[in-house]
C-alpha cells in the first residue's frame, strides 16, 4: 500500500508515518513539504490513500486537490485548521473523501484512512443483485456507476457508498447514526456533527438536486434521510 502524505509540518509529518506504519507495516508513506512536489509524485506513482494539508507553503491544498482530480480518484483526506463550514463543504465538492480538523488523533485518522480505504477498494460491493434502482436513480455495483434519468453522474468512493445505502433502503428512513457506523465505522457520538449533512448536501448538488425541494435525498427531520421508491 502506498500513501502520499503532503504535510510540511515535520512533526505532524512523522506522528502520521509513524502510526500508519505501526497499523500497516508494509505500508509505503511517501512524504511531501511542497503541492507541486506532491503533484509531481502523483503523476509518477499511484498512490492507494493522500493525506492532505490544506496549508502549504508553495500553493492552496485545494489546487493540490484539484490537480489530484484530473487525473485520478484516489482517495483523499484533507487536514486542515480551517474549522469553517465553507472549508469542508468546499473540499468535499472538489472531491476529497474526508476531512479531519487539527489538531487530530493519530489513532482517529487511522480509523477513517481504513474506512476510505475499504470504500475505495470496493465501493460496489454487492450484497445481491448488482444493479439497485429507486425512481429516477439506478446504481450499479458491480461497475460503481450512478445513472440519473441515465444521464452518468460520477461520485466518489464515499458518495458512492452512501447513494448506495440509501437507494438499497429506497422508501425507508436511514438514521445518521446507521449511516456514520456504515459508511466511517464510527461512534455516532464521536462524529462531527456536519459530517453527513455536508456529504448529503454535495451528493445531491451531485444528482442535480433541488437543495431546498430536494425530490432524490429526501431529510426527515430528527430521524435521517430517504431516497423515494
């Protein structure tokens, strides 16, 4: 497994090699001060997981991002001191995967590199039949592909698993506990409040959703979301 980490803090750069090769032994962790030294890696290597600062001395870690997404859907967690709402709902709609405010445990970033790991190694995992449908959203697990009125939307690995969920629960209520434990393997209790509805907003700007008469992601109130049969 090769990972790319873009830190230029050297301290917060050895505590995350450190844990990933204590978790992963036969981990590779590439390190990178620099976005443009990072892009450059990515363009030589494939990478299975980046983790990413959003402060860089040379260039904007959403430019880093950006560039990262021309050409490739690895998985992306971004580390930021950025604490706004604007921030997280931004790298989320240039694709990042996760996001995770420092400081951070070393101990939780492992947890959600495994859960994005898992998701990006199998988003389609099918459980029965490959093809699930729900109105005009049909979603095929075999190949990870989303259809809207057949028109190709592409979603990452996380969305996926999410559109996923709920389009298997078509016409029932997913909670946001069910939803964090499935998709982040997380304790509820222990998740940033934000974390779903900013992915549940992107994945419906995603779907061509209206966000305040949304007619694919459905919100119910105090309990979670539902994709209509």
């Amino acid at each position: 497994m090769r990972i790319l980490l873009i830190e230029d803090d050297r301290e917060v750069a050895e505590t995350v090699s450190m844990a990933f090769s204590m978790r992963w032994p036969e981990a590779e962790v590439h390190c990178s001060e620099t976005g443009g030294g990072a892009i450059a890696a990515a363009g030589k290597t494939p990478f299975d997981l980046v983790i990413l600062d959003v402060n860089l001395p040379d260039m904007d870690g959403f430019a880093v991002l950006e560039s990262l997404r021309k050409s490739s859907t690895v998985p992306v967690i971004m580390l930021t001191v950025r604490a706004s709402d604007r921030d997280k709902v931004r790298g989320l709609e240039m694709g990042a995967d996760d996001y995770m405010a420092k400081p951070f445990s070393p101990f939780e970033l492992l947890a959600r590199a495994g859960a994005v790991l898992r998701r990006a190694a199998n988003p389609g995992a099918a459980q029965h039949a490959s093809i699930l449908s729900a109105g005009a959203i049909r979603l095929d697990k075999g190949t990870a592909e989303v259809f809207v009125q057949d028109q190709a939307v592409k979603l990452s690995p996380t969305e996926f698993k999410m559109l996923e969920l709920l389009v298997q629960n078509a016409g029932k209520v997913v909670t946001r506990d069910t939803l964090i434990k499935s998709i982040w393997g997380m304790d509820p209790a222990a998740a940033d409040s934000y974390l779903i509805k900013l992915h549940i907003q992107h994945l419906r700007k995603k779907l061509g959703d209206n966000g305040t008469q949304p007619k694919f992601i459905i919100t119910v109130r105090g309990f979670g979301y539902k994709v209509p049969m």
